[in-house]
C-alpha cells in the first residue's frame, strides 16, 4: 500500500469461530502495528459480513445452485469420489428451493444439532477438480464466536462471486506460504507446542513468530528488510534461516555499539607487561559508525580471550594465535605467543606472550603488519 501509494486495511478472516480466540486477534493486531503499518480505524473482520454472507447463501438456493444436505460429514467424502473415480450425487441434491429454503432458515435459527444439515454449492460432482464436487459453504455450529469455511480454492472463489452477482465483484490474489528451513512456522504445529507446555507461550524465543523475534532482539526494520529480499511467489517454498540472521546483522550493525564478550576463556598472560598495571583504551563503540562515539576499556597483564583463538599446532592459513606467532589485540597492542601451561589431562590453561610497546592502537605504528585480531577482556 506504501509502496503504490493505497491504503493498508486490516482484516481477519474469522469466519470459522472454533479456530479463532480474542486473544489472538489482539496479539496480530499489535504484531501488525510493531511491525510499522498503520492501518489506522480501518479493522475489518470477515464475521462483520454474516448477513451479507447469509444472504448471499439464499441467493444462490433461489438460482438452484445451492442445497441442503443432510449426509454426515464422511458420506460427503465418500460421495465425492478421488482423482481417478467421480462423485455421485447427493440423494438431497434435487431438494426443491422452496424446501431448500425453509430448511436453511431452520439451520440459522439453530434448529438442527451441529453437522446435521450442511448449505453445498451445486457445480459438478464429475469435476476434475475435487474442491468443485459440490462443496460444502455453509454449516451449522452451536459456539459463541469471539467476535459476535471458506478453503482457498480460486475456482470455487471464483464460482462463488460469479453466481452472487455482486455489484462490485472482490478480487482476490493468493500468495504462497514461506518456510524457513529448520524451524516450525506452522500456527497448528506452533499452537500444539504452545498447549503442550513444550514452549513457554507464542513469545517463547525459541519460536519464530512475529512476537518471539521481538522478544528475542529483532527489529521491525530488519524484518521487513527479510520480507522484501524474499519476495512473494504463488509457489511455497523454503528460505534458508540464515538470510533472516543476515537482516538482523545488516539492521543492527550501524544502529548499535559492539561489545568485547569471551565465551569459552582461556587465561592470556602478557609476560613483559608491568605488574600491578591497568591502563584504559579506548575503544569504538562501532566501527562503521564513528558517530557512536568510544568507551574506555581496562587493559591490564592478565586478559581472556576465547579458546578457539588459539592452536598449538595449527593448519595453514590460520592467522589467530599459536606459538611463535604476533597478532593484534583488538583495540590495544601486538602480542607473540611465547609458551602454553597445561593441566595434568593436557588442556591448555594459561598462554603466555610478550607485547611491543610501540605498536599500540592508534599511535600510528606501520613498522610492520600482522594478519590476525582478536578480541579480549580484562580479568
């Protein structure tokens, strides 16, 4: 709507009261407005249309192509037939309007128990498609519906708007599904989750819907950033989990400061460094956004950094620490690696090193360049 210029209208297709709680209208609605659209007084819900939806149904008994069935739910499915063997008519198909009619108005007056008579559209129980063997399009239900089954199907849409005659008539675009891959986005499969106490509710981090991404760190921006790289398709597909890490990353990396953090430390001892000495670095908050200022940073003898940052015994090409060779401490100096200490299973447990004084960040050192930089914090 933004984008051409329209107007963006919210509306919930609550037409089936069994799969539709209060709770979840809120929580979309919110979603919706946390992700930037503005849809301003304009909430719809399809349950607003009730007696227009009635009265499109009496329409289409009155033009004979609609009728009142009483087979139960699974004589409907053995009626209709499969893909390689027709349907055959329901004995009710050949009702006549007048009964068809008074036995509808007897079902919105609640006067049949839940499944005992069904509105079908009358098209062709021969069809090849098997969403057009005379569906069912309307039903009884005893329920109380929050806000007081139509399948997406474009022949049958399209049948439906066709024979009520609209003045008006709506058009409707499907789009596919999206998938990420190794995650649930299901609402079904969410919602058993969610029921079974395997997660902690809609918001559980662990999820991926809109307000567990929230919970987690996620931005609007970046969110719609991943919408509009993925595109829309009428085919399903699944996109890989990592390019909505990468919007997160890309949104993030101008907008926020970045920390020093040792995950897994092993002990670094910088052997020529004064005993007792602290001095304070500063350090960008953000390298591609020096607008964000610097911190200063406690730099003593005794640092972490992360155990992966070193081997005794590398592969080529890898420019971390190992013995014998210089790296830059992120922010601070270089240091060689000179020696290890190991425990009695062989484990490193403290690494020690030398630092050159005149290499410090930000003096201006080019005596020479080194290929490694890691990162570190203070014990």
């Amino acid at each position: 709507a933004k984008e051409y210029g329209g107007k963006f209208n919210l509306r919930f297709d609550d037409t089936n009261p069994t799969k539709e709680k209060t709770e979840f209208v809120h929580s979309i609605t919110e979603d919706v407005k946390w992700l930037g659209a503005d849809f301003e007084d304009r909430l719809f819900f399809a349950s607003d249309y009730f007696d227009t939806m009635y009265e499109c149904a009496v329409k289409l008994i009155k033009k004979g192509k609609a009728f009142v069935c009483d087979l139960t739910a699974d004589q409907i499915k053995e009626y209709r037939g499969d893909f390689t063997t027709p349907g055959k008519n329901s004995p009710y198909r050949d009702r006549s309007v007048e009964e068809n009619l008074r036995l509808f108005e007897n079902m919105k007056n609640g006067m049949y128990k839940d499944g005992e008579k069904v509105l079908r559209a009358k098209i062709d129980m021969a069809s090849p498609n098997i969403n057009m063997r005379d569906p069912v399009i309307y039903r009884v239900a005893h329920m109380t519906h929050h806000n007081t089954e139509f399948e997406d199907h474009r022949p049958l849409y399209d049948w439906v708007v066709r024979e009520c005659e609209f003045e008006n008539p709506p058009r409707q675009i499907e789009f596919a599904k999206m998938y990420l891959t190794n995650v649930v986005t299901g609402k079904r499969y969410i919602k058993k989750l969610v029921e079974d106490g395997i997660v902690d509710g809609w918001d559980d981090p662990r999820l991926v819907t809109i307000a567990a991404l929230r919970r987690r760190g996620y931005t609007p921006e970046a969110l719609r950033m991943f919408v509009e790289l993925v595109g829309v398709s009428k085919a399903n597909s699944s996109v890989d989990y990592a390019m909505l890490e990468y919007c997160i990353r890309e949104d993030l990396k101008l907008k926020r400061p970045r920390m020093m953090a040792v995950l897994d430390p092993v002990k670094l001892i910088i052997d020529n460094y004064p005993e007792g000495q602290t001095e304070m670095l500063s350090i960008p908050n953000n390298l591609e956004n020096p607008e964000m200022g610097e911190r200063e940073v406690p730099f003593s003898r005794e640092l972490y950094i992360e155990r992966e940052d070193f081997m005794e015994n590398p592969p080529k090409k890898y420019f971390r620490l190992f013995p014998g060779n210089e790296v830059r401490l992120m922010g601070a100096y270089f240091v060689t690696c000179t020696g290890v200490e190991k425990d009695e299973n062989g484990n490193v447990t403290v690494i020690h090193c030398t630092y050159d004084p005149e290499t410090k960040s930000g003096s201006g050192f080019t005596g020479r360049k080194v290929k490694g930089t890691i990162h570190w914090v203070s014990v």
